[in-house]
C-alpha cells in the first residue's frame, strides 16, 4: 500500500475541533414554522421539504406515516475520542490509490469541514465514518428483535431474535487497551459477531466479519449454520444477499458495512435536515411485544403496515454522500447517505436500484446515552436503538428493535473468532 506522508503538519485549530464536535454549542438550527412537539404530516408536509431526505418526504406525501419534531439536542462523543483527535489528526493524508489512508492512531481523521470543491471530501468523509465512534470501542446489542412485515397488511411474518457484538481492535479511545488491543497479529481493525437466538430453524446460525485496518485486504466473513454444525466463508458477492431473507443486506449493517475501496464517494454538500435523534426513556415504548426482566422496554411501530418507529426527529447538521458501487454487478445502483455531523452515524440511507430508482429506505433511530440504560450514561455512544428497511418496491419491511449496552465483558476478544463460533454452535 502506497501512502502519502507528509512532514509534520500544523496541529488541528482549535475552532475547527469545536465546530466539528460540539456544532450546536452556540445555538441551534431553524426552519420557519417547524417547532419542536409539532407533527408533520400530508397536510403540512410540503413546507418542510427542504428538511427532509427524499424517501422520508416520499413516505409522509403518501400518508405512510407522520413525523414528530423534537428538540435538537447535542450528542456530545466521549472526550476521550474528541483528545484523540486533536493528538493524533494533523499528519493524516489520503494515500495516492483508492482506499488507502496514511497511518493514524485514532480520532477523527478529516475533522474540518468538507470543500465542494475537494474531488476526495467524499473519501475523507467516509474515513471518518469507518473511524468514527458508533458503538465506542466495543458494544453489544442483547438482545436485538428483527421484524419482516407485509407493509399493506402489517402482517408480522416472522420476528428473529439475535445477539450482537462489535469490537474495535484498534483506533481505541475509551475502554482499555487503548489505542490498540495486542497481539493483533491479523491486523484486525474491527470485528463484528452475530448470533441468532430464535426461531429453532434459525438458531445458533452465527456470522462473523474481520475487517482488516488495511482497508485494501478484502473483509474475512464466516458463516455458521446450526443445522449443518460447520463455518464456511462468504465470497464477497454474499455480503449484498438478503441476509436471513430479511430486507437487509449485510453490507446494510450500521448504515455501510464495507470497505472504503468498494465505493466511489461523492460529497453532495452540507445541509440541515431532520434526523431520528432522540431520548429513549421520553419515547411512548412498546409494552405488548417485548419487556426484559429489568423493566427495559424496546422501541415501538405504527405507521403503514407497522414499518416506523415511533420516534422523535431533531433537525441537525447533515452530510449529505453519495456512495457508489466500484463492482459493475452490484445489486444498486448507488446509495445515498445522510451522515450526522456530530457523531458520523449514518442514520438515514436511501438505496437506488440498478436503474436509479428509488429502491430501499434505511432509517436507524439514534438515542442519547444518557437517556437509556444506566450503564449507557457518559459513554458519548449514539446508540443505535431501532430501524427499519423498508423495500419501497415489495411493499415489505424489517423492523429491529434493540437493547444496545456498551460494557465491554460482553464482547472479549475471543468472541470474534472462527474457534469461538464452533464452540458457540454446539
């Protein structure tokens, strides 16, 4: 791998680490006439186009479903990874070739504002979202309900109850080891663990993806199958299958999971727009489907067919990037992100097919962690904390609802292992 490395650059301004990461510390955005408690809907919808990604507009301008206004609230990162930045951010460059990044040790990597006029803002963007802070440096979703519904009768085809794992092996900030678990002799970056708990025709199905910190080494991913007891690997082409006859697709995870190199990224410009960011504990949760032990209750759904969660939207500074498949037999034509600046989730995704089309819509609710678990407080995760994928087409969607704990006895380094998914499946 071929990297440009420059002398020592000039240390990260100090305004620019502000505005990056605290971006409504001196107020926050405004459209005429939208207020927080308010509702959006087919009669008002029209006045706040400007403030919506196509596919929300789309659903709300057909009655699907309505939209609720919140408060923009801050969702302050852990200070650990903001330091992290301001250490290590000045040196970073883009290599020469696609997908290659000079050496960093964690933070954000680009935290300056991204130039219309940069052809490569697209790849620093989605830099800093492979390096950003989703789910910390480790985190597990126990349990996580997945929901396949017909969105013209709402009917609950099947619900699939997993556990799910991340692990950063580098690029820590904030759970020790840090900045790198070691040994690490693969050169992992992050592994990500999946296991299905129910129904019995599923369980004990596992899936496995290493993703190496050289993003040009293609991804090892493992499936485990229950019924025939044996890890097989995935070919590359297998990551955009339905995965488990869902509507999503496992390059789907987290809004992308993939590599930098597999995409063209195009920065489209910056805008203000509503965003499912919200306060768990201050939702109207479900009380008829899902209840833990301790009292935790999980997102609920309404709307068209029970394809949305019942949630709050905050307007707040976006990012708006446009990813596009390098292989010419990919299933899409190119998605479209909505990244949030502040925490570079990626909490709306609109996906077009083969012929440009509008094709899925990928919603991923983010709740702050001081208004979740107990455990989640002063963590700085945006937590994941419900979704939908909705095949506009099919008429069909899946729903997740979560149970997202950031605690890392729950994901140990040798969960991410192809031994551990044998032992595991027996």
């Amino acid at each position: 791998m071929t990297v440009a490395v420059g002398a020592q650059a000039a240390a990260i301004p100090e305004e620019v680490i502000q505005a990056s990461f605290y971006p409504y510390k001196d107020g926050v955005p405004s459209v005429e006439g939208l207020t927080p408690g308010m509702t959006i809907n087919q009669s008002n919808v029209d006045r706040f186009k400007d403030a919506l990604d196509p596919g929300m507009y789309h659903f709300i301008k057909n009655g699907d479903t309505e939209m609720q206004v919140g408060e923009t609230t801050s969702f302050d990162l852990h200070p650990s990874y903001v330091e992290a930045t301001r250490k290590y951010s000045a040196d970073v460059q883009l290599g020469a070739g696609h997908g290659e990044l000079s050496p960093t040790i964690a933070g954000r990597p680009f935290p300056q504002e991204p130039s219309l006029d940069d052809p490569r803002a697209g790849e620093k963007l989605a830099w800093n979202y492979k390096y950003g802070y989703n789910w910390g440096d480790s985190a597990a979703i126990m349990p996580f309900y997945w929901t396949m519904r017909d969105m013209d009768s709402g009917k609950k085809e099947r619900t699939i109850k997993f556990n799910f794992h991340f692990l950063n092996f580098t690029h820590r900030t904030s759970q020790d080891p840090y900045p790198k678990i070691e040994p690490n002799p693969s050169e992992l970056f992050r592994g990500t663990y999946v296991q299905a708990l129910e129904p019995f025709d599923v369980k004990d199905t596992q899936l496995l993806i290493q993703r190496f910190e050289d993003d040009t080494k293609v991804d090892n991913a493992y499936l485990y199958l229950g019924f025939q007891r044996r890890v097989r690997r995935l070919s590359t082409g297998q990551t955009t299958d339905a995965f488990l006859g869902t509507d999503v697709m496992i390059e789907d995870f987290e809004g992308y999971n993939g590599r930098i190199s597999d995409m063209n990224w195009a920065y489209k410009g910056t805008r203000y727009m509503l965003m499912p960011f919200f306060s768990h504990n201050e939702l109207q949760l479900d009380n008829e489907t899902h209840q833990d032990s301790d009292g935790y209750q999980v997102v609920a759904f309404g709307g068209q067919g029970g394809c949305f969660p019942n949630i709050t939207w905050q307007l707040r500074k976006v990012y708006e990037v446009d990813s596009i498949p390098i292989d010419q037999n990919h299933p899409i034509s190119k998605r479209t992100h909505f990244m949030d600046a502040q925490t570079f989730t990626i909490p709306r995704t609109v996906v077009y097919d083969r012929k440009g089309d509008m094709w899925k819509n990928w919603v991923i609710g983010q709740a702050h962690p001081d208004h979740h678990l107990p455990i989640n407080k002063g963590t700085g995760v945006a937590i994941d904390d419900a979704f939908t994928m909705i095949d506009m087409q099919a008429k069909h969607c899946t729903t997740g609802q979560f149970k997202g704990i950031v605690d890392p006895a729950l994901s140990p380094v040798d969960k991410f292992s192809v031994q551990n998914m044998r032992a595991s499946g027996r």
